[in-house]
C-alpha cells in the first residue's frame, strides 16, 4: 500500500528528476530499490502484463510534471497556438513562432510513434535496477559526450533569425525587455532544420529506457546542432511538454480504474508536489543553464550508476 510519505517523497523526486539530466524513470525504479522492503515492493506489485498501481500512480505526477510546465511557459505556449493555427488558416509559415510550433510537432512525432509501440516491452523488459543502474551510467556518457562534441552557434542561426526580423520588429516597439528575450529566444529555436527536429525527437525517445533521461537526451541533441544551453535547455522542457502530458493523460484512465484504488488520495498529494517541485525545477534550471553545462549532472550519473551497479548486481 502506498502511504502519504511515499507519496510525497516519491512526488518530488519525479517532479526534479523529469527535468533534471538524470532520468526520472530511472530513479523511480532506483530510489525504492536503494531504499528496499516496502518501498521496493511499490515498483513490483501487480501484474506487470496490465500494470501495477505503482505505475498508475506516476501517471498522475507524469501529468501534474506536465501542468507545471504549460503554467511556467504560458506565454510560450500562447504564442506557439495562436501560430499553428494562423498556419492552418493561411496556409503559410511567416513567423519565428509559427515555425517552432511546427518544429516541436515534427520533433514529438518519433518520440510518440516509438513510445506507443515500445514502451510496454521496454518497461517490462529494462525497468529493473541493474538495467536502470547501467543506463544511467551511460546517460552520464552521453551528456559528457554532447558537450564534448558540441558546436558553436551555426551562423544560419542568426541568418535564419533575420528572415523573420520584421514580425519582431513590428513588436518591439512598447515591449517589455523580457518579451524581447523571449522573442530573440524563438528566432534562435526557429533556426533549427526539420531534420533537426527529427533527429533531436529520436534522440529523446532513448529516454523510453529506465535511466536515460528525456531533457538529457534532447539537449545533447540542440547542442549538437548549434544552439546553447539555455535555448536548449527551453527548447527541452517545450518539447517535454507535449509527450509527458500525452502519455500520463492516455494512461489517467488506469487511475480510475483498479489500479487505483486505495491510492487515489496518495495520487493527488503526490501530483501536487510534482507539479511544485517540477515549477521550482525549471526555474532553477533556467538560471542555471545561463552560466554552466551539464557536466555536473553528468558526473551524478556515473558515480550514482556505479554505486547501483555494485549494489544490484
């Protein structure tokens, strides 16, 4: 039975580690076997066919995670409707806004195909600690080796950014300073290429591995490709979005169900505190990625890798 403490604790861990590099679904998978005895019986109640009230449960801080991050970036998301739909209307691509809206459409696309094909076998294959213990350590790997191999920003970054100076310009004018930040930020997300966007969405859908982690993945894949880290480090959490709030609202009817009973309470408390911990989590990250790289999340996961591996070996 899930008590409120587990709730809580388990809660701010998934709200942290989902936008953290480190793999949320690797340290749900790490943290109750570390810890052991009821805890460790969480991850492995139920019938792993139909899934386990475990599960169900991180469904739940899944969405709240995904709530928190459409409330932190509103006005991003205002704008990237308002220009997919002024797409659909005339038919054309005309702004920086209305291209990142499709760029994070095409982005979501592998992610979302893989995860609704692979997620089952993977979970039921690769969630088990000493699977989680080594992909982490390989997620360590992977975030040393994308700022290793990371460019500076590609010209057509800036070329790519004037081609829609004017609807920019247009706003300038009596707009706030952190709105221009915003819009200089969008000119520089616009820049990537649609094979860009693709690559970076199958870059992410490595994090349908317990240990790999969804912002991790995707920001190696914007450094690789010429941004910095803190527009990939956005670009990350406005490409998370989408696919976090997906898959916890096509599962929430596992919630419902038997599955959840006996934890809805459990649910909502731990759903708050997801969200809570997710909102200070990417504030923090924000201000962050202003100054440093990803290297200290890095060596987090080696050594925190390692020591599971001992462990569960």
């Amino acid at each position: 039975m899930l008590t409120y403490l587990q709730a809580i604790v388990i809660g701010a861990l998934q709200g942290v580690t989902e936008l953290f590099p480190i793999s949320s679904l690797g340290h749900s998978v790490l943290v109750p076997a570390w810890i052991g005895g009821s805890w460790e019986k969480l991850v492995t109640d139920g019938d792993s066919k139909s899934g386990t009230p475990y599960l169900a449960f991180v469904v739940a801080l899944h969405v709240a995670t995904a709530l928190a991050l459409l409330g932190y970036y509103w006005r991003d998301w205002r704008d990237i409707i308002i220009g997919f739909v002024q797409t659909l209307r005339t038919r054309r691509i005309e702004t920086s806004t209305q291209r990142l809206a499709w760029l994070i459409i095409v982005a979501t696309i592998p992610v979302g195909i893989l995860g609704l094909a692979l997620e089952h076998p993977l979970r039921t294959m690769f969630a088990k600690p000493i699977y989680a213990s080594i992909f982490l350590m390989l997620n360590g790997v992977v975030l040393i080796l994308g700022e290793g191999m990371k460019r500076r920003n590609a010209p057509s970054l800036a070329e790519y950014g004037r081609r829609f100076a004017e609807e920019e310009d247009r706003d300038s004018h009596g707009v706030a300073v952190t709105d221009e930040i915003h819009l200089a930020s969008d000119e520089r997300l616009a820049a990537l290429s649609v094979k860009d966007a693709i690559g970076i969405g199958l870059a992410q859908s490595g994090a349908l591995l317990a240990g790999f982690s969804r912002s991790g993945l995707t920001m190696v894949g914007g450094l690789l490709r010429g941004l910095d880290h803190e527009d990939t480090a956005k670009f990350a959490f406005l490409l998370a979005t989408p696919v976090i709030l997906a898959a916890g609202v096509l599962k929430l009817p596992e919630l419902a169900g038997a599955q959840g009973d006996g934890i809805r309470g459990q649910a909502l408390v731990g759903a708050i505190v997801a969200g809570l911990a997710a909102w200070l989590a990417v504030r923090f990250l924000e201000r962050f990625f202003k100054t440093r790289t990803m290297l200290p999340f890095a060596v987090y996961c080696l050594i925190a890798g390692l020591l599971s591996v001992f462990r569960f070996i």
